[in-house]
C-alpha cells in the first residue's frame, strides 16, 4: 500500500512536471514597437483653439468679437464720441470679456508682456491694462477679466486711430 502511495505520488509529480514544461514550450512573446513624435508646436496649437473669447461687452465703448478671426481670439474696441462721451484727461472706458477655456488645463489669463510691449498708435493718448490679478479658468469652466481704458490728456486736437491700442492677454496653463 504505501509503494502504492508513493508510486501515485511520483505520477502525479511527473504528470505535473509534463504538463508545467508542455505549457512553457508553448509561450510565444508578442512585442509592439512604438515611434513617438510629440511636439510642442502641436499641444500649443490644440491648447490655443481650446482657450477663445466667448464675448466681449464694453461700458462707454463698444466691444465685440472680431468675426473674420475663426480662432475667436480677437476682440475689437471702438471708443467715439458718440458711444463713449471720452474727451477729457481722465475718462475711462472697460471691456468685460468673457473667456471659455474647452482645455483639459486649468489656465490662468493674465498680461505677459510689459508695458512698454504693448503697443498704441502714434501718440496715443490712452493707458489700457487689465483690471486685476490674473484670472484661473478651470477646465472646461468660462471666466472674466476686465480691461480699462483711460484717457490721459484731454483731447485738443481730432484724434482718430485705426489701431490705437493693442493689449496682449496670455492663458497659461497652471502647474
């Protein structure tokens, strides 16, 4: 009985052995080999279409989107006689805009470039900055920021400018 035993015990050691090496003669490796070409140039493209001026509303001038920009990320200011009543040193206009943010990234809008970057006209005659601190934009979330334009020295002579000022605002991507 007990050669009984330990010749079944060999058995099924064996047959298990058998089996264990059947298995290992059957693997087959299945390998992916992957090219990868990832641009900077790229994310920033996507990033830009997905960061864009939803509207803009102006107090004592006139605001809105300029149209011929598909990537919606200009907006035209007019400031008149007629619309802003600026003419002395001192007045002010503001152009509420509201930014939608379609990105995966919270960002953050804020001015980047110093003042002395941002360009106006010949002799302009405004000061135009963002009001407040930089603005963070959740994912998928629409924010505000204000812009002000002041008027610097009384208006004595026709002042007309087709671009009379032009303010540079940056979204980022907060880390």
């Amino acid at each position: 009985m007990k050669n009984r035993r330990i010749a079944i015990t060999a058995f099924l050691l064996c047959a298990c052995l058998l089996i264990g090496v059947g298995y290992a003669g059957l693997v087959d490796d299945l390998i992916v080999n992957s090219t990868v070409n990832l641009t900077a140039d790229g994310a920033s493209d996507e990033f830009s279409e997905d960061v864009y001026f939803t509207s803009a509303d102006g107090t004592n001038c006139s605001a809105a989107l300029d149209h011929t920009d598909s990537t919606k990320d200009t907006v035209l200011v007019t400031i008149n006689d007629v619309v802003s009543g600026m003419a002395m040193k001192g007045d002010t206009a503001s152009v509420t805009l509201n930014i939608k943010n379609d990105s995966s990234e919270k960002v953050s809008v804020s001015v980047k470039v110093p003042a002395t970057d941002i360009t106006y006209g010949t002799n302009s005659p405004f000061t135009v900055a963002m009001v407040g601190p930089a603005v963070e934009i959740a994912s998928g979330a629409t924010g505000t920021v204000t812009v002000s334009i002041t008027l610097n020295s009384t208006i004595t002579t026709d002042y007309i400018a087709d671009d009379a000022f032009k303010l540079v605002l940056t979204a980022e991507t907060v880390i």
